[in-house]
C-alpha cells in the first residue's frame, strides 16, 4: 500500500483549492483509464498489468535461470528508460556489498562457464553516456569472467547504446567462441538496426519493447524485468505488486497518486517549480533517479513542469541543507520512505560515555534516521517548502512494484492537468541532432 502524506502542504495552499481542482482532477485521471486524452495510444503500460501475460514473466524468468547457471556478468547495455527502471530496482532490492561469495575464482572455471553457478550474476550497465574511459576500464575488469549481453533499445539506433553495443560484440568476439550465444536483445518487434543484427547473429533471445509503452513507462516489460530477474529478484512479486496498484487506482476517483499529481499542480502554479525526492534510505537514490526521468520528461516541455531533481539525506544535508533551508523559495520536497526500515542496527552503550552518545543508546539506527526525516520535513516545511511524503510497506519487491505503478499513474494524470503530452520526449532529439552534425551523419 502506498501512502501519502501531506501535513507539510496545507498551510502553503488557499484555503479550498485542492477541492476545488477535483474536478479536474478526475477528467484527467479518466482520461487516463479510458484512453481518451492525448496519446492515449502509449497507455500499454496499464493494459499489460490489466492483462498480465504469466507466460512472459516464465520465459524472462527461465532466461534468468539459463544467467544464472552460465553468466559470472550480465552487461545490461541501454540509456534513459532503457536502463534507469532496472538500475533502480536492483539498487533498491540488492545488498549493498553484494558478495557473490566464490565457490571458485573465474580463473578456475571452465572457459567461458560461470564461476558461481548457484548466484546470479553481477548486472553491471554500459551504454548510458559516450565514456571510452568507462567502457575500456569495464571491459579489462569482464576479462577472464563469463559475461552475457543484453542490449535494450525500442529505437536500436540510440547512439550511446549503440556504439557500446558495437564495442562490446568486437571484445565478446575476442573473448568468447559463442558471442551469439550470448547476447541478448530487447527491442522493438520489427524496427531498427537491432533487428538487423540479430537476422546477421541469430542471438540467443530477443524480446520485444511493445509499441504501446515508452521508454521511461518500460520497467515492468523485459526492458525492467530481464535484468532484475537476472539480479535474482522476484519478478512475479514485483510484477503483481505493480499490477494490485493498477488495480486499486483504476477502481477509485480518489487516491493518494491523484492527490499527489493534484498537489504538485497547485504548488506550481503558485511558483514553485523545483521538485526534490528526497530519500534517506540510500538503496532507493536510483528510484529517485528512475522518478527523475519519469517526470522531466513527461512534464517538461511547453515551457511548463516541475523541474525534478533528486536529493539523499542526511548526506546531502550537508550540501544543499543550507540551500532548502533558506535558499530560493520555489522548492517543494517529496520524501520517499518505506515504513518498514531495514536498518535495525543497535546503537551500543559504552561505560563512560566518552563520545557524549549515551542519549542515543539502545535506540536503532532506524530511530536516527526516522527523527531525521521528521525533523527534516518539520524544519523544511517552516523554513518555507511544502513537502510531502510517499510512504510505502517495505523494500521489497512487492511494494516496490506497487511504489513504481503508483508515480506512473500520478505523472501521466499530472501530464494531463498540465495539458502537455505525458508520452513524447520531442526535446531530448535537439540535443541528437547537434550532435550528429557534428559528427558528419
Ligand atoms: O523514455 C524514453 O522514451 C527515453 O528515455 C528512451 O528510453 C531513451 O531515449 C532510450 O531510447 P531507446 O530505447 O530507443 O534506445
């Protein structure tokens, strides 16, 4: 269940204005549900959680069993929505020093088999940005491992993906006997120069990115899900967590992701156009990353949008604190925040007390970070910023499922109060073509 919770808003609106935005609010959100407002031929992402296809979820799962066995590394090569989803849920439900504990080194495995066959992969990423730096430094580090490939892009002709990709196949080439044999694509049904690979490669699999769902809308297809069964996360789980959301959005006129999209539509038009999701929990920053793109790209255009920027405290606390506090008063805050912390650490009594830390002990750790937060959203929301915050159960894949459903149903209905298409991206081809030129296309 998702939550939101919005006492640090009320003081900073007129009094009325969020039921009187009601109506409003409800045109957009069964514009959503009916497909009737503005390309309302890219809302696939609801119809593949009304309509869940297990035996998708079977085959990526089967996949992921075929990486487990085989693979020491799965390099997930993709950028914007074609990597951000998955990063961000594998950030979230992994450990933090996740020790792929050897049962043997890579140099004593069988050439080209997993050291470790009883652990999934390591999934690393590549294709994001044009670092030769990052990917010669990646490529000496995959040596000597046995690495698989998938190569994620609806267009196939992205230039950051592409390139790596080309890079990549020479080194797999150099590597392995079956290069083939281990790559994979996810890409769009017919389009593109992935396909034309794959009829010259035969690759091992190749999924399809439907036509009807947008990059940044694609985690719960192979786009997100390949990767994060790969990592070992339960994706029927995640994937049903996202579908209950679905389900509980689409059969209600009031729900905290409607109140949500409402809530930021007023503070914007009162001036504030600055948004930070601020979390405290540091395995979520890549879901805040993944939100970021989400909302910049599906607000920001028309001259209008919440300018969404990502922010983790307490560490960054001590870099923009100073600047939410009593900087610029056109932020609001979004906290992000599990309500089931998994960080239950004890904080220990010492004899002397030495440290002055005694009045902490016995307290958890989650208890810091829970005053933290408190403390935080009270003082920012004196200091003059509106801050909300969306609670959810835990860090696990169900509530993550139902966390992700809940931005993209909020974003697309906000789109729609904002009277902007919440599905196209026609800016980010600006800096395309800048870039072409300049390299003689
Ligand atoms: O949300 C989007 O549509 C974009 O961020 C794309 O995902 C991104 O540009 C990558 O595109 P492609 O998958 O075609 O390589």
């Amino acid at each position: 269940m998702v939550r939101l919770d919005d006492q640090h808003v009320h003081s900073f609106l007129d009094d009325g204005a969020l039921e009187d935005l009601q109506p409003q609010v409800a045109d957009a959100h069964e514009a959503v549900l009916n497909k009737t407002g503005t390309s309302s031929d890219m809302l696939g992402w609801r119809d593949l959680l009304l309509n869940p296809d297990d035996a998708l979820l079977e085959d990526i799962q089967a996949t992921a069993d075929r990486l487990r066995r085989d693979a020491d590394v799965l390099l997930c090569l993709g950028i914007g929505g074609s990597y951000l989803g998955a990063r961000a849920v594998i950030s979230a439900l992994t450990p933090y020093l996740a020790s792929r504990s050897a049962e043997s080194s890579p140099a004593d495995a069988p050439k080209g088999q997993s050291a470790n066959p009883s652990q999934p992969p390591e999934v690393r990423f590549a294709g994001h940005h044009t670092s030769g730096a990052y990917l010669q430094e990646l490529l000496d580090d995959l040596e000597g491992q046995s690495v698989f490939v998938n190569v994620i892009s609806k267009s196939g002709t992205t230039l950051e993906t592409a390139l790596s990709f080309r890079v990549v196949r020479e080194w797999m080439d150099d590597q392995f006997d079956d290069p083939s044999d281990r790559t994979i694509i996810t890409t769009d049904k017919e389009q593109g120069a992935l396909n034309a690979l794959h009829e010259a490669h035969d690759f091992y699999k190749k999924y399809v990115i439907p036509d009807d769902v947008g990059g940044r809308f694609s985690v719960m297809t192979p786009v997100g899900l390949l990767p994060i069964a790969a990592a070992g996360i339960d994706i029927h789980s995640f994937f049903y967590g996202a579908v209950s959301a679905c389900e509980e959005i689409s059969s209600t006129e009031e729900h905290d992701a409607l109140r949500y999209a409402a809530l930021r539509y007023l503070l914007l038009n009162d001036g504030y156009d600055v948004e930070a999701l601020a979390v405290l929990e540091p395995k979520l920053l890549d879901i805040g990353r993944w939100w970021q793109q989400l909302f910049g790209e599906s607000e920001g255009k028309d001259g209008t949008g919440l300018f969404p920027t990502v922010a983790q405290y307490t560490t960054d606390l001590h870099s923009i604190g100073q600047y939410m506090q009593q900087g610029q008063r056109n932020l609001i805050e979004t906290f992000l925040m599990p309500e089931d912390d998994p960080g239950d650490l004890d904080i220990p009594e010492t004899a002397n007390d030495v440290d002055g830390l005694n009045y902490v002990a016995g307290k958890k750790m989650a208890d810091v970070t829970h005053a933290a937060y408190d403390g935080t959203a009270q003082a920012h929301a004196d200091g003059g910023v509106p801050n909300v915050t969306i609670w959810f159960d835990e860090i696990a894949p169900e509530p993550i499922g139902e966390l992700l459903y809940f931005f993209e149903h909020a974003v697309a209905v906000s789109g729609y109060l904002l009277d902007v298409n919440p599905f196209n991206q026609p800016g980010v081809e600006d800096y395309k073509n800048e870039m072409y030129e300049r390299l003689g296309r």
